[in-house]
C-alpha cells in the first residue's frame, strides 16, 4: 500500500486527478451548452452546469477558443470511441450504426460556430479537420463493413460520403431552430438499407 512521502505525492497525485476529473466535467458542460446556446454561450452558463466557479473554467480554458478546440477534440474522440463499442453491444451492425450516427449529429451540433471561434488561426482549423477525418471515417467505416458484410445496408456506401450527407442535413439547424436534422437524417438512413 502506497503511503504519503513527507513531500506530500499523495496530495499532489489527488489534486491532479481532481483537476482531470474538473476538466472532464467543463467539456461535458460546455458541449451540452454549445449544443443549446452555440459556442458564444456565456462562460458562466458553462461554470455554473458544471458546478464550478469561473476560475476554475479560465484556468483550464484561459480563452473562448481554446475551451471550443478542447470540446470539439473531445467530441471527436468520444464518437470515435463510441463505434467499436456500439457494434459489440448493439444489436445488429445497422443498430450500432444508427446509435453512431445519432452521436455523430450531437458532435455536428456542438461544433457549430467553430469556425467563427477559430477565425485567426486557420492552420489550427485544418489540424482540428484533419484529426476529425483520421479519427471518424475509419471508425464510420467499419460500421458500414459490419452492416452491408450483415446485408442489412446496400453495398458501396463510403464512409466519407454518408459523414457528409450527414453533415449537410444538420446545416439548416443554424438558421431555422424548428428544423430537426435527425428527422431526415433518419430517412437517409432508411435509404441505405437493403430490400
């Protein structure tokens, strides 16, 4: 059993995981915020979903843009995550795929407006971009293998084009708050399926 040096690691190990578990808990807040409010919400609508004071957001995030990048990576990473386990607990393939997508579209929701927050570092846009594409499509793209290998989705569909009709649907969200991207969404889905 690990016991505190006088020089107090313990201490300093606990604060640090504090300090990740506050970090988590500002991205999960900021994201479900961006996804309402889009990513000018006010930082303390943020500090106050996730129970902590605006200190403690500015001294993660010390800026608007830093706090929107983190979320976005964030996203990104719990949606590629998501699609292995999606397709060993789901049902079918189509199922694992349908759950996928829907976790696709919140992250499209919450990533708007960040281009606008981004708007002077365009090298760091692209880099944000290219994570995006080396991190989804692969994973998008064994959910599609899995549902056409089950025949439950025609062959031929890529990845990169159902990502981007996907993307194109939940565009009209930003002006219009009575449209429901997963609506049609749903009906692009249900024209993959095999008859």
């Amino acid at each position: 059993m690990p016991s505190a040096s006088q020089s107090g690691d313990l201490p300093a190990r606990s604060g640090r995981a504090d300090a990740l578990r506050n970090r988590q808990t500002l991205l999960d807040a900021a994201a479900a915020v961006f996804v309402t409010s889009g990513v000018d919400a006010p930082i303390g609508e943020i500090a106050a979903r996730a129970g902590v004071g605006l200190g403690t957001v500015y001294r993660h995030f010390p800026n608007r843009a830093d706090l929107v990048v983190a979320v976005y990576r964030h996203q990104v990473d719990a949606c590629a995550e998501a699609g292995p386990s999606l397709l060993a607990d789901a049902g079918s393939p189509l199922a694992a795929l349908r759950q996928w997508v829907d976790l696709f579209v919140d992250f499209l929701v919450t990533k708007h407006g960040l281009a606008n927050a981004m708007q002077s570092d365009s090298s760091g846009f692209d880099a944000l971009h290219t994570y995006f594409l080396d991190r989804l499509v692969p994973v998008c793209a064994q959910l599609l293998d899995a549902a056409e290998g089950a025949g439950e989705i025609r062959p031929g569909v890529h990845a990169c084009e159902l990502m981007r009709g996907v993307g194109n649907l939940c565009i009209g969200r930003d002006s219009d708050p009575h449209y429901d991207p997963r609506r049609l969404v749903e009906l692009l889905l249900r024209g993959l399926e095999s008859r």
